[in-house]
C-alpha cells in the first residue's frame, strides 16, 4: 500500500480545528509537536488514496492562515509494517455520487502529480541538452538500423514533460501550464527537427533503411499504438511509476519519427518525409488525445468548484478538437493508401 507523510504547520490556536479533523477523516497515524516560531507542527501518516481529500481540506481550513504550510513526502517503508484492512462485509449501500468515488481513485495527489510535471514543462538549458543529445541517439540508431540504440533516445524521452504537461494543464484548466508546455514542446520540436536536417544534409541517408522506412508509413496500427501509449504514460504518471517506464512507453511514438523527418528532410527525400510527418503528427494528437481522457477518467480535477466548471469545459473541448484531428488524419491516411495502391496499379 503506497503511504504519504504529510507534515503540516499551523498556528498553535488552529491546533483544536486539526483535531477535528483527524476525527473526521481515518488516517493511519498522527503526532504533533511543537515548532519554534511556528506553532505546531503536525505529521500524519495516511494512504496514497485519502492524500488528496485530506490536502484539500487543510487548504480549505487553512489555507488562509498566516502561517500554514503543507510538506507532502513519499514513504519508502514503515516498521512494524502497516496491514491493509479488509472492508467489513455490509448491506448493499447506494451507488457513491461521482465525485466521493474520484477521490478514492487509485492515484497520487493532484498536488502531487503537478509539482512531478510543472518542472518538465519548463524550458532550460538541460531541457535543451536532452534534446539534442535525444535527436543524436535517434539519428545514429536509425542511420545504423539499431533498435538498441533508438531504445535509448526513447528512455531520455525529452518531449514527454510537454506533451504530458498540456494535457494535465486542459483538465486542471491551467493557462499557465498550458502555456509552458506548448511553447516548451514546440521549441522542443523545432531544435530537434533543425539539429536533424543538418544531420540529414551532412551525411548519406538511404530511405531504403528499415528502421527509417517503418517510420515513413502510417497505418491504423500506428493510431492505436499512440493511443495506448499516451494512456499508459498518464497511468504511471498518475500511479507514481518510474520517469524511465514512462518514457520507454511514451518516447517511442514521438522522437522516432520526428528524427525520421528531418533525417529525410535534409538529404532530399521529400516524398519519404511527408510520411514520417504524417507519423509524427498522428502520433502528437493521438498522445494528447489519450492524455487528456485518462486524466479525466482519473478524476483530476480542480479543487474549487469555480475553476473545475472551467476546467470541465476546456477538457470537453481538447476531446472534440483533438478527435476531429484524429479524424481526419484517419482520411488523409486511407485516402493516401488508396493513391498508393492505385499508382501500383497503373
């Protein structure tokens, strides 16, 4: 059972309020002590399941108060270990309002989840690091036709922070973020493709070469590839999974082709290019698109009624617009098959 340390400080005159709270809501355990020049200090020890309701009662109580501060650490191991209690078999009750049931989903914090994203949405100089040294391992292992080395552009995963990050942003209804990531994904976009055009132009590209011929087709077992990705990336976010799981399922749809492009681009290969393009951008909306469902499915939302109605909002919108994309990529690629298949004809 995954545990939370939540260490929280308050003025010494709150210290009835937080009681009352632990009353209220069951947590695995709780001390207190007192905090020079700050009140009390108070420590609870719960699941990863009532992190989110607690933290956002506390905000509620006091998040106004001079003061107060929350520090939300992760628990690697407790002794004696703590045992998870079997529910108590009783009458059949009625169905849980949509909203008590979200907050007993199976996921890290929203807080949580934001403060791991907000940073990989930010545009820095590691940021750019990764990048370029991402878009030399891709174009080495597809010029070399190695699968172990493209695996490696994969783990370093750059685009995966903005990509990941915008989708957050539509269902928390957060411009800021949003904001970031897009300019950051962008930008990550444009030094990739620029780095791997001069790469393009500089050496031998042969569109014959397997691992670069894969990537300038596009079928509708592309879609479902980047759909699933993209669903299974948010999962580990949300789930707390390791940043190298996260980017072996997510990376994979995005630098490849992306490389692929510009590698093509560079050399001349211009009817090659348009396919790893179609690619790309299949696998970019397909990837949001997931994004966006899973965490709606997960249930982030915002803490305040005012901003989940907008919140709300923005996700339905980001649905329909990312799926009349989808849309019609699926026409543009079944339309191209058919030219294809004509002209082998002729």
């Amino acid at each position: 059972m995954p545990l939370r340390l939540l260490e929280i400080i308050i003025p010494e005159t709150s210290k009835k309020n937080v009681k009352e709270l632990i009353d209220e809501e069951s947590v695995i355990g709780f001390w207190q002590e007192e905090a020079s020049e700050s009140g009390l200090l108070v420590k609870m020890l719960l699941s990863v399941e009532q992190t989110e309701k607690i933290l956002d009662l506390l905000e509620q109580k006091f998040g106004g108060t001079e003061g107060f501060r929350v520090v939300l650490l992760p628990v690697e191991a407790t002794i004696p270990r703590i045992e998870e209690q079997k529910p108590e078999s009783k009458e059949p009750a009625e169905p849980e309002p949509e909203e008590e049931a979200e907050k007993k989903a199976p996921r890290i914090s929203r807080e949580e989840l934001y403060a791991d994203i907000v940073d990989s949405t930010k545009f820095t100089n590691i940021y750019i690091a990764m990048i370029v040294l991402s878009a030399i391992v891709a174009a080495v292992g597809l010029l070399r036709d190695n699968v172990a080395i493209i695996i490696g552009a994969m783990v370093i995963a750059p685009l995966l922070g903005p990509n990941v990050g915008l989708a957050l942003a539509t269902t928390l209804g957060d411009l800021e973020l949003g904001r970031n990531a897009l300019k950051t994904g962008f930008l990550g976009v444009a030094i990739a493709l620029g780095f791997s055009v001069v790469i393009g132009f500089s050496v031998s590209v042969n569109p014959a070469i397997p691992e670069i011929a894969a990537r300038t087709q596009v079928g509708l077992s592309d879609i479902v590839l980047a759909l699933a990705s993209g669903s299974a990336g948010v999962l580990a976010f949300t789930s707390g999974a390791s940043m190298a799981l996260i980017g072996v399922m997510v990376a994979v749809a995005l630098m490849p082709p992306l490389i692929a492009f510009g590698l093509l681009t560079g050399s001349g290969n211009l009817p090659e290019a348009v396919g790893a393009l179609l690619l790309l951008v299949t696998n970019l909306i397909c990837v949001n698109l997931a994004g966006v469902i899973t965490f709606w499915v997960q249930g982030i939302r915002p803490r305040r009624w005012w901003e989940a109605s907008k919140a709300k909002k923005a996700t339905r919108l980001a649905i329909a617009l990312w799926s009349v994309l989808l849309v019609i990529l699926v026409a543009v690629i079944i339309l191209s098959r058919q030219t294809a298949l004509l002209n082998l004809l002729k």
